[in-house]
C-alpha cells in the first residue's frame, strides 16, 4: 500500500476521528498486524501535541488460549493494576484509538458461557469507571487488515493480495481520497440535515418493513433525538468522529416499546464467533424468542447476559446504496457491515440521545427510557425493499426509507 495514501488515513484517525488536543494523553488498543501503521499514528499523535501515548498489544491466538486455560474466577477478575488504570482514565480523560483487525473466527473452539459468566463478573467492578468517563473523552474505532480476517473476506486470493485489497477497502470506506479531512466536512454536515429533518417531526415511533419477514414497530423517546457523524465531548467541547467510517444517523429508542420480528441481512460477529441467519421476535419491548442456523447458542447467551441484553439501545438509519454496501463486500465486521445498511442494537442506549442530555445522571438518563446493560450489540437488518415510516403522536405518516435508501 502507498504510504503516502496510509499517512493520509492516519492523519484522517488522529486530526478528525480522535481529534487529539495539546497536552492530551493517548491510549492506543491494536492487534499485531499493522505496526508500521500503528507507529504512523502514533507520530501524528505527538504531531498534535499528544503529551503521551501508549499502545497496548493484543494477538487473539494468545486471548484464545486465556479463554481455553484460564479459570472462570481468574477470567472474570478486575485486578488492581486494571483498576487503576481504569481510574488513571478517568481522571486524565485519555483518548482512546482501537485499531480493529481481529479474525472473525479467532475464538472458535472457547466457551460461550464460560467467556458470557466472566464478562457478567466483571462489569460491576468496571461500571462506574465507564459511567465517569461518558461523553467526556474523545474515541475512535478504525480498522486495519488483519491476514486471518482478509483472508476470511478473500479466500481466493494469496495472503498479500487479499490484505491489499482489504486495505483499499478500507482506505475507499474510510473517503481517504485527495483531502479526508474535508471529505469527512462534507460528511458530517449531510448526516447533521437528516438529524435535522427527524428532529423536526420528533416522530413517536418507526415502522419496519421488507419482504424477507421483517415486520417490527419501535416507540421513540418523547425527549429523543436523532445523532449522526461527531460528536462534542461534555465540558471540554471537543468535537471527534468516534467511528471511521460512519454513515449512520441514530437515536436510541424508548425501552419496552418494540413490537414485531427483525430479520439480520448480514452475519454478527460476536465474540470472534459468528451468528448466522438469525432472527429476533420482540415483545413490550424485550427479545423473547430467537432463531439462527448457526450459534443459536451464543445469540441466546447474549440476550441473556443481564436485564437490559434483550432491550434495544439504539436504532440506525443507513442506505442501502451506501460506500460500503456498493463494495459488495461482507467485511464479517460490525464497523463496517453495520455502516452498510439499517441496523439495530441490544443493550446499552446512548444518553446523549435525549435532548438536554447533560443535565441529568447515568441513572435519570435510564429513568427517561435509555436502555442500561453491559453489551451494546448491533446486527444489520437493510435490505434493498426495506420501508420505513415515521409515525408522529397526532398519527402523521412520513416515509423516511423507501426500497432501502433515504426517502427524505
């Protein structure tokens, strides 16, 4: 890959997706397949100003090995070294990169309960570092090839020539053209008009439906709002792309309204195993029956990890005839199959989806209707007959997705 092209991404991932200020500190999360890459992004952190940044190693063989050996009272322990530097985060409010490239099937072969039991035993301890932290830091998830999982995506091809192609992939996903940064300009105001437009009608529910099942309503928050593109951080006002790339406008939906049967159009992966085929009945809001042809198992344990698993945190509109869709790629890779089409999302909802979000706690947010649980988890469900209308309180009807695209 052109290098020119790669410093092009990593100025994209530092400047707009991090947006790393003068003086922050930078933790940097990635796997072992791209070093020179990640000593790219690392250059253009302190290039920024960074007055620290540390990067911290993963190899999914030697996690699939912890999760084979280990103990399920080792596995789910929070160590103190852990838990200070959960707190050194919060306190110095670190930016965090994660630099994606995991092999969607890098865990096959562990325990789905035994891995479900020890993130359960964990989250209480890990909660109120998380809960401190929100909408006050700046993060960003991108992604770099990995062989096994470019591999995965192109089979046919030699190792080398499937992580070239995957990384044009990425770099064309990710608008790293002449000038990124102004592409991601043009962007995020796009995707801030169609907040505009679905804030305007402040609808009191979106109906789904496509002609391979999917037949679902979903009631909004009365204080909701749609999100897309940047975000703005709380106090400091820091404004970052948490994810590239994103096509996505978002809100989350209120809990216990949620009616009807969603179909996935794309395979989940889920804890470096995929959910295949699947599909989720909901009722007064909550999941209560699923099917999959392959992992049924992990879906049921995930639904299942706490009270909020099986309630939506969010709600996604996103073409059809999107950057990534138009690919032709399944990426096996929720950053960017749920940046493809329309998805959904268990678990945890986002509080800056209510309006005036800053004024109130974690636990008003949750009050006000924002689903709480420790996995957030999207599965795509856009297809190209996909119909969506919005529906506002006094009975209005506005078709906001026709044939899978925007209709606005």
């Amino acid at each position: 890959m052109n290098n020119s092209r790669l410093e092009k991404y990593a100025r994209l991932i530092v400047e707009c997706g991090l947006n790393v200020q003068k003086g922050q500190e930078v933790r940097i999360q990635c796997g072992l397949d791209q070093p020179e890459f990640v000593t790219m992004i690392v250059e253009e952190c302190y290039k920024r100003g960074a007055s620290k940044v540390n990067v911290k190693w993963s190899y999914m063989p030697v996690t699939k090995l912890h999760y084979l050996n280990r103990s399920l009272e080792t596995l789910g322990e929070v160590t103190e070294v852990e838990k200070a530097e959960w707190q050194e985060r919060v306190d110095k409010l670190t930016c965090l990169l994660w630099l994606d490239s995991d092999d969607p099937d890098g865990l096959s072969g562990t325990d789905n309960e035994k891995i479900s039991k020890a993130n359960m035993a964990r989250y209480p301890i890990i909660k109120p570092f998380r809960d401190a932290l929100e909408n006050k830091y700046q993060w960003c998830i991108a992604a770099v090839p990995g062989k096994d999982w470019a591999h995965k995506i192109f089979p046919d091809l030699p190792v080398d020539e499937a992580v070239e192609k995957l990384w044009e992939a990425i770099l064309y996903t990710s608008r790293v053209d002449d000038d990124p940064i102004a592409a991601w300009d043009k962007h995020n105001k796009n995707l801030a008009e169609k907040c505009a437009f679905l804030n305007k009608y402040r609808f009191d529910s979106l109906e789904y439906k496509s002609s391979n099942g999917t037949d679902f309503k979903v009631g909004l928050n009365e204080n909701g709002i749609f999100c897309g593109g940047g975000e703005t951080t709380l106090g400091a006002g820091v404004y970052f792309n948490p994810n590239i790339p994103s096509e996505e406008v978002f809100t989350s939906p209120m809990k216990g309204r949620a009616e009807g049967l969603v179909v996935a159009t794309k395979p989940l992966s889920y804890q470096g195993k995929l959910i295949e085929n699947f599909k989720i009945e909901f009722k007064d809001g909550k999941a209560v029956r699923v099917w999959a042809e392959k992992n049924r198992d992990l879906l049921e344990k995930m639904i299942a990890m706490d009270e909020g698993a099986a309630y939506l945190g969010e709600c996604a509109l996103i073409a059809y005839d999107s950057p990534i869709n138009n690919t032709g790629i399944l990426f096996y890779n929720t950053l960017f199959d749920e940046n493809a089409s329309c998805h959904l999302a268990l678990g945890r909802g986002f509080n800056n989806c209510l309006a005036d979000y800053e004024k109130y706690t974690n636990e008003e947010c949750n009050k006000l209707g924002v689903n709480n649980s420790m996995i957030h988890v999207d599965f795509m469900i856009g297809s190209k007959d996909m119909s969506i209308v919005g529906v506002t309180k006094d009975g209005k009807r506005v078709q906001i997705f026709k044939d899978g695209n925007w209709a606005i």
